[in-house]
C-alpha cells in the first residue's frame, strides 16, 4: 500500500492549538470545550477543535453585522471584491495539496481525488463567483404611476447584498460546499459565519486562514465549530442573521425553514436526493454500467445526487447489473492517503451502522444482494453494494441511505421508467442513458428533478444552479441564480 507521505504544513495544521476565528481572532470556546475529530480510514483520534457555545456564536454573528454595516467591506467596490475573490482561488490553488490532505484525513476520502475534484472545483467556483461581482446590475424603468398623473418621475430597480449570511455546511463535501456559499457572499458584498459539519471542519478553518492573507477585512469571514444542537441551532435563531444557507439533510433542513419562517429570514436549502439512473435499451451499455457504478460509488456513495436508484429497461437488466457488480468486485478499498484505492471509509462509525442497518434490512425483506453486502474496519468502510429484487415501495427505494447502495429494478417501458423515476419525495438529480434524442427530449421534461443528466451524472459546471423539487430543497447554488439568492431588490421611484 503506497501511502502518500503528509506534508509538513498538514502535520502541523492538525497539531495546532484548537482555535477558530471570531472578527479578527483566532479563539478558543467561551468555556474552553472541545470536540475530538476522527480519521475514519482507522477510527483513530486526528486533533480536537473548539466546542462553540451560543456566546461564541453570537460574538461571530456580531462581527459579521458590524463588517457588513461599518467597516471598509461596506465600502468596497465590485471590482476590488472581484479581485480579492481571485486572490482566494490562488491561495487556494497555492495549497491545493494540503487541502486536499486536510480533506482525506478529516473525511475519508481520496487526498488524490480530492485534489483534482473537491479542490479544484471550488477554487473554479470562486474564479466563476468573481466575474459575477462587477456584472450584478439594477434596471431602470419607465413608471405611470396612475394617482399622479401630472407628474414626472424617474424609477430604478437595485440589487443589494442581502447582508450577514449564516452558513451551514454537511460533511461529504466540506471545503466544496463552503466555497459554494461563500463565492457568491463575498461577490456581491455579504459578510458570513460558516458552521461547518461537526465532523469535518479543518478544512473550513484553513479557508478562514486563507480568507486572512488574501486581506478581506476583519469580520467579513468567520468560523465556529461545534455541535449542530448548539451551534447551528445558535445561528438559525439569532435574529441578526439576513440569510441562512445550509446543505444536509431534509429533516434538519426542513427544521431550520420552519425557524427562519418565523422571522422571515431568507433561506437556501440544498438537501437529500435518490436520484435515478435510468438506462434505455438503446444506450451504450458499458458505459451505461461505468457511469452508474460511478453514480453511486463516487465518495462512498456519500453524495446528495448520487444515483442510488438504478432502473434498466428489462432486456438489458442482468447484463447491466452484472457488469456493476463486476466493478464493484473490483473496486479497491483503503486509506485515501493510497493513490490506488477506489474507495475509503464513510464518515463515521454512525454512518457506517446507518448503511449497515438498510443492507440488513434488505436482506430481511428477501432482497437479493448482487455483489457486496459487508462491512469491516478498522475504520469505517462498507463493501460496495448492489440489491436487487426490491418493491419499488420498499424503504432501500423510497429513502436515502447515503452509502455505496445501489437499488436496480427493471422497467417495460418509457412511461414506466418515468413513473418509477418520479415515485420518489426527492427530486435532486436524475440521469438518462440513452442515444435516442427524441425520447430523451421527450423524457427531460417529465422528469421531477433540478437536475437531468444524459449519458453521464452528477457533472456540475459552475454556470450551471444546482437544487431540487420537493423534499430536495429550496433555491439553487451555482449560477447567476446564486446571485440572486444572496441580493434583494430594491425600488426607487423619485418625483422630479
């Protein structure tokens, strides 16, 4: 097993005195606690970080309010928050190496993947979220105003930033899903304090260093780690929070919208996903079964849009299915410190059982497991799975798992295929596997999701909003939607 050596700069981050940045400091928790962070390729302890309590999170908020109303970020200009936002992406891409170990021994996934993915994607993110700072524009427009009808007016429509930006972040993607809050934040003039997952944060306190050397004033970027209980709770109810942003799951996201309900706190909530994958009989079918196998074993299976759902039309379902499994069997699990594994551990021991309790559930209900179907460790790492000979109704269909599951039932037709796709409370992502455009055209849209993918999936572009129907979410990240997500509207009529 060729482990990859850490590098010293790695070694030295996770060594470090736990602190987390609150305005300009550097800080412990108001009452000293800290929490224990694990490597889940051997269920070891990595490092401990702050334990935030409600003070620290309100101080947070607080200097987030303050550079928002009076500092010098109140002030700039769209061209200098364009630049400091490139200045970020190259610092980023400076250290992209210790992010993506940063990212490895926190999460479990590939440092190798990572680099080139999670990494990447983000600092390509910020880089696309900058051009956008000096292209957000108002309108003018020519009024009646029916009651005055003797006068003059001129009238214009602004676009202002929404203010400060409580974010909340899930653990599968850590730096990823940070950066996606925080590019169009910073563009067009938001402050933020970022809460990230209570499992992987060490790569969100190096961001916050970064967001230091790269000059954005104090109080613009914050970090408090800790519990969701206390310290995500802490930020859904502070009332000086304009706007909150979380990815993770529908029950904690639905939770944090019926708060900000109350308040009329604006929200963004990307959220859980079963998305399908569904495979016409005209498609290339070994690439068919590469790209769903990729759908759902591509970071554990750790992945809202993952294609946990796998419908085939039924000609083709047995080849289709062997040849997952075939990859499956193939695959190579390990630490991703090891550039030749295919596939590290979930998160946590408690995802781990989570994954583990849906297999055996299966098993129980005389589903027929096609490959996998075991868990070991040391470390956290369930086998890469394919059931077949399951309802459509059953609980391995109808919830998401958020491990490498895949669930393969065959279909007759088109409109069969579309039924089954559609019988789900999420509406994330979708993918079709298919050379026939007219039907593809014809199905795109049919299909009830934020996201359609045609002979791929799970390809984002920076350009391009990513959301969900129903129990997927509220609002888009990425794109000029995010924009309009973080800014409100302004009128102004003036009488000449």
């Amino acid at each position: 097993m060729a482990i990859a050596t850490l590098l010293p700069a790695t070694t030295a981050f996770i060594q470090r005195a736990p602190r987390m940045l609150i305005g300009a400091e550097w800080v412990e928790a108001a009452d000293g606690q800290t929490m224990p962070l694990r490597n889940p390729a051997t269920g070891e302890q990595l490092c401990v970080v702050p334990r935030a309590t409600v003070d620290d999170v309100d101080r947070a908020v607080l200097a987030a309010r303050q550079a928002f109303d009076d500092s010098p970020w109140s002030r700039t200009r769209p061209r200098e928050r364009q630049n400091l936002l490139w200045k970020l992406a190259d610092l980023m891409q400076r250290d992209a190496e210790l992010l993506a170990q940063l990212e490895c021994l926190n999460n479990g996934k590939s440092a190798a993947v990572a680099q080139v993915m999670d990494v990447q994607l983000a600092i390509d993110f910020l880089r696309y979220m900058a051009g956008w700072a000096t292209k957000i524009e108002g309108s003018s427009v020519e009024v009646s105003v029916p009651l005055m009808p003797d006068q003059q007016f001129h009238s214009f429509i602004r676009r202002e930033a929404v203010g400060v930006v409580g974010a909340i972040v899930a653990w599968n993607f850590p730096l990823l899903l940070a950066c996606w809050k925080l590019g169009p934040a910073l563009a067009t003039g938001c402050t933020v304090v970022l809460k990230p997952a209570d499992e992987t944060p060490l790569t969100a306190l190096k961001l916050a260093e970064l967001v230091q050397e790269a000059g954005y004033p104090d109080g613009v970027f914050n970090v408090v780690t800790g519990t969701g209980i206390t310290a995500g709770a802490a930020l859904t109810h502070n009332p000086l929070v304009d706007k909150l942003t979380f990815t993770g799951s529908t029950a904690v996201g639905k939770e944090i919208g019926k708060i900000a309900m109350d308040s009329m706190t604006r929200v963004t909530l990307e959220l859980g996903g079963k998305s399908p994958t569904i495979v016409m009989a005209d498609a290339d079918l070994g690439s068919a079964a590469a790209g769903a196998a990729s759908a759902i074993f591509f970071n554990q299976g750790q992945v809202c849009c993952a294609g946990s759902r796998l419908y085939v039309q039924r000609k083709h379902f047995d080849k289709v299915v062997a040849d997952i499994a075939g990859i499956a069997n193939a695959m190579k699990l390990g630490s991703g410190l090891d550039a030749s594994v295919d596939m590290g551990p979930l998160i946590s021991a408690r995802q781990q059982e989570r994954v583990w309790r849906y297999i055996e559930m299966g098993r129980e209900s005389g589903a027929t497991i096609a490959c996998g179907g075991e868990q070991f460790g040391p470390g956290y790492f369930v086998k890469p799975t394919v059931i077949v000979d399951v309802d459509q109704q059953h609980s391995l269909v109808q919830e998401e798992i958020f491990g490498p599951v895949l669930v393969a039932i065959p279909f007759d037709d088109e409109a069969d295929a579309l039924r089954m796709a559609n019988d789900s409370p999420y509406g994330l992502g979708a993918s079709i596997w298919s050379n026939d455009l007219a039907a593809v055209h014809r199905m795109i849209p049919r299909i009830k999701s934020g996201s359609v993918w045609v002979n791929c999936h799970s390809a984002l572009d920076p350009a391009l909003p990513f959301g969900g129907y129903k129990m997927s979410g509220v609002g888009r990240e990425m794109g000029y939607a995010a924009i309009e997500h973080y800014t409100e509207l302004k009128s102004v009529l003036i009488k000449l």
